[in-house]
C-alpha cells in the first residue's frame, strides 16, 4: 500500500515532510534526498554522507510550520555542530515525530515556491512564484489549471517576473527553465490524478547548480470524495 492509500484509509490529515517528498519523487518532482534518523549518532553519519554543511528538521504529520516550532537548524558545518543540533532537537520533537531530517545546505539567494490548491470552479490549479521574505510583499505569483505538460510549464515560469532571477546573475549558474517546467507539470500531474490531495506546498524551491529542488514541502489531504 502507497503512502498515500495509507494516509487516506487511515484518514490522516497532513503527510509528514517526509512522506511528502516521496510522493512528489512518485512523480518526477526533484526533492533534497534527506535521511530520516532518531539519534544524534545518526545523524553525524547522516551527515558525513551527505556533505557539509547540511539542515537538521524535525519530521512528524503534525510539525506544519517548523521554523516557528524552533525546529530547524541551518548550514551545520561540522560533526560536533550536527551532534549537538540533532541532540537539541530530538528533545523538543513531540512523542508522535517521526524522527529528524538531515538533508544538503543548498544556497538561499534565490527562492521560488509552486503549490496546489483546489478550485469550486477549475479543480486543482498550479501556482508558481517568488519565495522568500518578499512572497506575501511582492504576490509575484501566476496559475495554472491542472494538468499541463512542458510548454505550459515554460508559460506559467513565463508569466512571474521572478522568471529573470533564473538567469545567470552574480556568479550564480542558471536554473534550468526546463527542469522548472518540467517539476511544474509533475505537480499538475500529481494533483489531477490524486483527488484526495487538497492542497501542495512546495516552499522554498532552491537551486542545486543549475537543478530545481524542492527543499520543503507540505500535502494536505481531504477525507470528503475529493472534494477540497
């Protein structure tokens, strides 16, 4: 049985961080390839295999928003610093965590976020834009109705003036457009062909090199026929 069939018959209301990114990978969608551990030995070796410097997240179906539960720690450089991190942070899990999430440090100057959400009149619509500080300033977002394929992908990254920051600009390497659209499309995918998902949000999407990558995300599930 799929995550997602497990997450519906046993009607649970938000997939964890992990169980999230499994489900968008379903679909081609590019995530950071985070590992789930539940020590602080763990997540030293964890870490070694990834690369530093790396996050430390809480991970569990009820941690939403993380950051304002001060359960992120960013750019960890060394052993010692992951050791301590993943120590502070299994004691403030609730008892229904999952576990922590080590994953890569990718750069933050550059921040986009796309997400799903269910419309009465067009079903499931794909958004796309700005990430960042400046998201709910600035509302440089555009939609789309699910499902679409790769052309439409590069029309809706067309349509936000934050397509400009895909550019090569300030010794940062371009973010391929085509894997932009391509991971837009998986999600228009995804959406039209769940029911049950009620919203997706993918935030940030970060850049690693030239690649897209969803570096958080959050479903949201609804118990009702499909209907948001």
């Amino acid at each position: 049985m799929s995550i997602l069939e497990l997450a519906i018959r046993e009607k649970i209301p938000f997939l964890s961080e992990r169980e999230a990114k499994l489900l968008l990978a379903e679909y081609g969608i590019p995530v950071t390839e985070d590992r789930l551990v539940t020590s602080a030995a763990d997540a030293v070796a964890a870490a070694g295999e990834i690369g530093f410097p790396v996050v430390l997240k809480g991970c569990g179906r009820t941690l939403l928003h993380k950051t304002e539960l001060d359960l992120v720690r960013l750019n960890l450089k060394d052993a010692a610093a992951v050791a301590a991190a993943a120590a502070d942070l299994l004691a403030r899990l609730p008892a229904d965590a999952e576990g922590l999430l080590v994953g890569p440090m990718l750069d933050t100057r550059r921040e986009f976020i796309a997400g799903v959400t269910q419309d009465p009149q067009f079903g499931a619509v794909v958004a796309f834009g700005l990430g960042g500080i400046f998201t709910e300033t600035l509302k440089d977002v555009a939609f789309r109705v699910a499902p679409f394929g790769h052309n439409e992908g590069l029309s809706l990254i067309h349509d936000v003036s934050a397509r400009k920051l895909m550019k090569a600009v300030r010794g940062l390497p371009a973010i391929d457009k085509h894997q932009m659209a391509d991971l837009l499309s998986g999600l228009s995918r995804l959406a039209a062909e769940q029911p049950a998902i009620a919203e997706i949000d993918c935030n940030p999407i970060l850049a690693a090199g030239s690649r897209p990558v969803v570096v958080d995300a959050l479903v949201k599930l609804n118990h009702n026929g499909g209907k948001a």
